[in-house]
C-alpha cells in the first residue's frame, strides 16, 4: 500500500524563491489571527533535529500547546519542522511513513531553504517556476521508486507503485470555470499517453471551494462517473489539534480547497484523507491543511 501526501505552504508571486515570499503571507498571518482567536491548540509531536532525518520514526507522548501568535519574524525552520510533523503524524495515522510528500507553494532549492529536509532516506526534487506561489518540492522515499513524468503551470505528475498521481495547486484563473478545469486534467492526460493517458489520483490545492467540483470535471473531461472525493463530507478533523473539526482547509476553515480524488475502478482507498493543520508545531506556517491518503492500485 502506498502512502500519498501534500502540503501546501503561502507564497506570493515574486520571482524570487527565497524564504521572503513564503513567510508570513497574508492568509497565513489570516489563519493565524483566526486560530488564536478561536483558542486552537496543537498536539506537537517529538521530532528528531533537522540533521536526523524526517524518516525515523519518534515515540513519545504529544505535548498540547496553544498555537503562538505570531511575530514579526519567521525563522525558516518553522518550514521544516511543518514537513517534519506532517510525516510523524501520517506515519501514527497510517502505520508507515508517507512514500511520497509534495510540497506546493516552495522551491527548496533556494539557498534559503539549504538544509531544510536532510535525510539519506529520500530523495528530493525541486520544480521551480517563474512566481514562487506555483512552485513545488517532492520529497520522496528512495525504495518507492516514484518517477516525475512531468509538470506544468499549477501541477507536477508522478508514477507512483503504478499509479498516475496529479499533485496540483490550480491556478484561480482555471480553478473558477469548469470547463478550463474539465481541460487542464484532460491535457494532462494526453501528455502522459505513453503511461494510458489515465490519471489515477489527484491530490492538493484546487483553488476550487465546490467540494465535488474537481471530482465532476474529471469525470466529464474522461466520460466516465468513477472519480470520486476521498472525503465523504465536506469536514475537516485534523490529527494534530485538540477537539477541533472544521468546514474546510483554508484560511477560514470554511472551504475545501485541499482535497484528494481518486478513479474508483482503478484505485483502492484504505484509509485518509487525514488532515493536518496549519500550526502542526504550534506556530502557523501556512494558509492549507496537509492531507494524505493510504491507496492501493487494483
């Protein structure tokens, strides 16, 4: 079985990469104003230092903290250790570690971000573009084998344990019409023909707050009724906050831009999505729940 995760971060749309346009961002400072508010507290789990690796697993009890608020500076280690808990909680979620983690909205291959995942165990690929919000960063474990087929504006595809995987942060101007949404997949599609042109999951940031809106385009973009949402409601419970359920995944806890949709005749769900906050280590780092799901190939 096989473990898939995204987490999106906030990055504006400067050319430049760095630490500068992912910190700090409107709607993560909106989404901090919001849980602090609301009184919101993370159940922090030990970590390993940076230089220990993010593929060991940490026992120990969690320590519930109130999530900070925050201040005028954000230490870009706040980044890692966001990356750092999303695996520790997927891996007492799931039993195992995620096999694949794309990160939207940031390109580690800034020297900002030098050192910010550092671990023998996985391998890391950057996909840079011109606006640092419509990056991305795939980290992933060496034995899997995954295989980038490619990527563009707003996606990065993988082969995955034999799986098409779309990981996505669509842009507004596709996310908002239907039909642009029902061709970005099918172009994808047709550019990965050498692997059936079939796209057997899709996973991150819509930009689409319809909670089966991407589930319906990708049934009408391939004449078929088998895409399905691998939530079954339009609520968010997240694993790394005390007794705090939601109505969705972003700055207001009111939409469901982060989602996973999967083809049914294709694909076994075994478990997820499971949904991890913005604040995993107490401080927000981001304006997107992570999410990750446990899949099979039929």
């Amino acid at each position: 079985m096989t473990i898939i995760a995204y987490q999106s971060f906030n990055a504006n749309s400067s050319s430049s990469h760095g630490l500068a346009a992912t910190s700090l961002q409107r709607f993560t400072r909106d989404t901090n104003r919001r849980v602090t508010q609301e009184g919101h507290e993370a159940l922090v789990l030990p970590t390993l230092p940076t230089e220990g690796g993010i593929t060991a697993p940490v026992y120990g009890p969690a320590h519930l903290r109130p999530i900070e608020t925050l201040g005028p500076l954000q230490p870009v280690n706040v980044f890692g250790a966001q990356i750092a808990l999303l695996w520790q909680n997927f891996y007492r979620a799931f039993g195992d570690m995620p096999d694949i983690l794309v990160c939207g909205e940031i390109d580690m291959s800034h020297p900002d971000f030098t050192g910010l995942v550092i671990d023998e165990n996985v391998k890391i690929e950057n996909f840079a573009s011109t606006k640092a919000c419509q990056s991305f960063t795939a980290i992933s474990q060496s034995p899997l084998g995954s295989k980038a087929l490619m990527n563009g504006e707003g996606f990065v595809v993988y082969l995955i344990a034999g799986m098409v995987v779309v990981f996505v942060h669509v842009p507004n101007r596709i996310a908002r019409d239907f039909d642009a949404t029902r061709s970005f997949y099918w172009d994808i599609a047709q550019a990965i023909k050498s692997h059936g042109a079939i796209i057997h999951l899709v996973i991150g940031d819509t930009n689409q707050s319809s909670f089966d809106f991407t589930a319906q385009a990708l049934n009408a973009a391939f004449e078929t009724s088998t895409y399905k949402n691998a939530s079954d409601s339009a609520q968010v419970s997240k694993i790394d906050n005390y007794n705090v359920v939601e109505r969705g995944t972003n700055s207001s806890g009111n939409k469901m831009y982060d989602v996973c949709v999967f083809r049914t005749d294709l694909v076994r769900l075994k478990k997820g999505p499971v949904y991890l906050s913005q604040s995993s280590g107490a401080v927000t780092v981001t304006d997107h729940c992570g999410l990750g799901v446990q899949v099979e190939r039929k």
